[in-house]
C-alpha cells in the first residue's frame, strides 16, 4: 500500500501547492509503518485547482467530493484532497482549530525525496514529495482525537490516538512543543488545552482506553511511557505559551 501511494502522489502536479497529511504522512516522518491503512491524505490551497488538474489524467477517477482513486499499477489506491478552507475561518471552535491546522501543515511542508524499499533492500517506488512537519501532524491529530468521536468513523479514534502518541515519542514532547508554540498562537492554545485534557488525567486509564480503541498490534504494545510523553507535550505547551505571554502593566 505504501509503494503504492508513494507512486500515486508522484504523480500530483508539482505546480499546485499541497501537502501530505494523515497516517502515510506519520509512517514516512516516523521511518516505519506503525498501523495499517488504506489511503492518503492531503491539503491543498485550493482543493478545486488541484482536484480540476487531477481529473484531467485517464487515471484519476473522482468519488465524491475530494475522494479521488488513482490507478496505479494493478491497483487503486484513494486519496483524499482536502481544501485550505481559512478565508474567512470558521466561528465554531474544533473547525476553527482544524482550519489552523491544516493552514499549518501547509506552512511547515518541507519537500522530501521518499524511497521504498521490499525486504531485499531495494527500491520499489520513489517521489519527492512536500510532507507535513511533525508539529502540525501532531496538530492535525490532536484535532482528529477531538472531532473523531462525532464524525463518520468513529472506530477510527484509536489510531488517532495512536498517531499521535507515536509522533511525540519519536520526534520528543520538548522539541513538539517547540514547533507548536513557535507557530499560530490561538492554535497551540488549543492544542495544549485538548492534550492537557484527554492524557491529563489518570496515566493507566488512558493507557486501557487506547488499547480498547485501537486493535492492533502497535496500539497493544505502547507503554506508560509512551504515553507520558504526550500528558509532558501538554505541559510543555502551556509553559512556553505562559513565557509569551506579555506581563499586565
């Protein structure tokens, strides 16, 4: 699946600007593939420009709205093209923060040179490709986390949770909270609070919860640790956000 949508992306016109986003983002950032999953995910400036250049290929076939299947090979890999949508920003508060985030990982996508390799070492599929930062991954998730649970794929939760958990361990809640703080103010107040909240409390409850969200094995086999981690984000946030604070006079 990953060499495929390697392949798929490869394809993406390189005068648009967009951004690879969600659980393929997370493997490539990460070095290793940490759950499954079946498609890609992507933010555009402009989802319409993007989605009217894509469909012009013979292999690009539009599901609804900006679900896109490529054919790549013998296969069909989805794609998910989803619209900057920060003009004006939205009112409510989860859509507000989604908006920043994806506003975010298009501001932080760095271009990088991705290879996959089989089993014997060598290369199955390559593409430069812009990915998101994993500041703004750890956003986006932070977001997927909150707005998940009344959406179209609740079940999916728990990966979200995973994702993100993972991100913070590998990359360090220290320099997350770094990225974070050093980018949208109103974002990473957000982010902090929501963080804070969800892993704030009880450590093995909210170590049981994800288990019982997430099957797999990679969901099963993080530790308290892994997920100190991500409560230490949380705290780290709303410390370098309070230093910015400006004093009362």
């Amino acid at each position: 699946m990953l060499a495929r949508a390697v392949e798929a992306l490869d394809c993406f016109p390189s005068n648009q600007t967009w951004v690879l986003v969600g659980g393929v983002a997370v493997f490539l950032r990460l070095g290793s593939i940490t759950r499954p999953t079946a498609d890609a995910d992507t933010v555009a400036r402009s989802q319409a420009a993007l989605l009217d250049e894509l469909t012009g290929y013979d292999y690009v076939a539009v599901i609804a709205g900006g679900e896109i299947e490529m054919s790549v090979g013998e296969g069909v890999v989805q794609i998910d093209v989803m619209d900057l949508n920060d003009d004006p920003l939205p009112v409510d508060i989860e859509r507000r923060a989604f908006a920043l985030a994806r506003s975010e990982a298009l501001r932080s996508a760095t271009r990088e040179d991705i290879l996959v390799k089989d089993r014997s070492g060598a290369v199955i599929a390559r593409a430069v490709v812009p990915l998101a930062s994993i500041g703004s991954l750890v956003s986006l998730k932070t977001v997927s986390m909150i707005r998940r649970p009344h959406g179209n794929h609740p079940e999916k939760v728990g990966s979200d949770i995973h994702d993100l958990v993972r991100l913070v361990g590998g990359a360090g809640a220290r320099t997350v909270a770094d990225e974070i703080a050093s980018g949208d103010r109103e974002l990473a107040v957000w982010v902090a609070d929501q963080i804070t909240r969800a892993f704030g409390g009880d450590l093995r409850y909210t170590l049981v919860r994800l288990r019982r969200n997430d099957r797999s094995a990679g969901a099963q086999a993080l530790t308290d640790e892994d997920v100190a981690a991500t409560i230490i984000l949380g705290d780290e946030l709303h410390e370098r956000l309070a230093e910015g604070t400006p004093e009362a006079s």
